[in-house]
C-alpha cells in the first residue's frame, strides 16, 4: 500500500512539474504590446504662382487635394505625407490652376504655379486698362496708374437720361472726404463724337462734375473691352484691378457701401 502511495504522489509531482513548465513556456511567448505610435514621415510643399511672363502672383488661396489650407502664396505647407498631391491656387483675376507634387520625406518639394489672368468684363476679371483723353483738356488718364485705389468706370452717352440722374449720386461719393486719395472715378463716353461730348459739360453745369470725364474715340473700351451695349454702365474696380461690381444705374448708397467695402478688405 505504501509503494502505491509513493508512486501516486510521484506521478502527481511530476504532472504538477509539466503543466508548470506549459505555462511558462506560453507565457514566454506572449508578444508585448508598444505603446509607442509609429513614426510617421512627411515632407512639405514650397507653393508660388507666376503668370505666364513669369511676374510673381502674391495672395492666391492654397488648396490641397481640394481641401483649403488657409495659406497663400509664396507659403509652406508643411507635415504632408509622403506621395503625390493635387496643389491648386486660386485668386481673382487669374484663371485657376494646379499641379500635382511628389511629396519625399523630409524632403521639400516645390510646386511652382502658372496662373493666367483672367481679362474680361464680368465681375471676378481683370479689368482691361486704358488710355483716354479729357474732355476738359485732353490729357491723358491711364487705369493702370490708379492701382492700390479703387476705381469707378462709369459708361454715358451725352442723351443718357440715366446718366443724367446718376451723375450726382457719383459726385458725392466722390467728394466724400473719407474716401480722400483712397478712390478714382471716371465717366467714359465712348459713344457721342468727340465735337458732340466735348459738350457735355457746358450743357449741364448744374451737376458740378469734378471728376474727369474721358472720350473713347474708336470705341474699343465701351464695346469691345468693357462690352457696354446700354447706358449706363458702371464697373467697380479694386486696388488690384480686378472688377468686383458691374451695374447698370447706381445710387449714392450703393456705390458707397460698395466702396467701403472693398477699401475693408485692403485694411484686413
């Protein structure tokens, strides 16, 4: 009885022995768990725009795989993961464009934009500059030299009744002294001969216009560039001689609101 006893104990012994060296041998290769992220490796984009010419265009909105980054050119985006992207700009007064980049790791890569601009008429274009001669005594005003102020090109004809109810609404605006060297209005005909214009003034000497009045003899300006077919028309153009409002009749109020808001948005 006691050699059986003895063995039993032995064989329990042992089994205890086995499923100890199981456990640790599972225990063993447990795989440990990190709590460390792995490294994400970016790169980042130098964006800058240029026209065709190769001018550089300053303050075009940035997109990237056609979500805003709320930057503008020349910027860096950085922190971008590695492969390619859709690079976009847009800006007034050019027609949009993009660019696919290869991003490398700690690398910067360059996405150097063509962005052309965008002439026209339509609110959004770049307006088309001009040259034209006085009425009062023949100088010589250019768009070009007015920008950083807001310019008003406003279309009459000499028997423009419209004209003539406007014309006033223009004038105050004008004179208005918070708007002192920050604006530049011009009445263009480009309709009436210039024997018949030339009139104008002395015709109605009652609306006390102060602010030049100019002839477009050939009418490229009136109706090829600015493409006025009835008057009249006004064209609100900004400090970057982008149009930014296009009317026909205006008022005071309408066109100070419009005034005050474009020389805003210089001031942000």
């Amino acid at each position: 009885m006691t050699a059986f006893v003895n063995k039993f104990t032995s064989s329990m012994l042992l089994l205890t022995c086995l499923s100890v060296c199981v456990a640790l041998l599972f225990t063993s290769c447990d795989i440990e768990q990190s709590d460390v992220d792995p490294v994400v490796v970016t790169g980042s984009i130098i964006v800058t725009t240029h026209t065709p010419e190769e001018d550089e265009i300053i303050g075009a909105s940035i997109f990237l795989d056609g979500i805003a980054t709320a930057k503008s050119t020349p910027d860096t985006l950085f922190d971008i993961e590695i492969g390619q992207h859709e690079v976009e700009v847009s800006k007034l007064g050019y027609v949009e464009s993009t660019q696919n980049v290869e991003v490398v790791a700690t690398l910067a890569s360059t996405a150097a934009i063509e962005m052309s601009i965008n002439w026209g008429s339509e609110v959004g274009s770049m307006a088309y500059d001009f040259s034209l001669p006085s009425l009062e005594d023949s100088s010589i005003y250019t768009l070009f030299d007015y920008r950083g102020k807001v310019v008003l090109a406003s279309f009459f004809t000499n028997n423009c009744a419209p004209c003539l109810v406007e014309f006033p609404h223009i004038q105050e605006v004008w004179e208005d002294p918070r708007f002192t060297d920050k604006i530049q209005f011009f009445g263009i005909n480009g309709q009436d001969i210039w024997q018949i214009a030339v009139m104008f003034s002395d015709l109605h000497p009652e609306l006390g216009l102060t602010f030049p009045l100019l002839h477009d003899a050939t009418q490229q300006v009136r109706a090829v560039d600015y493409n006025v077919i009835a008057h009249p028309a006004n064209f609100l153009i900004d400090q970057n001689g982008v149009i930014r409002y296009r009317w026909g009749s205006i008022t005071e109020e309408l066109l100070e609101d419009a005034v005050q808001t474009l020389l805003a948005e210089a001031d942000q």
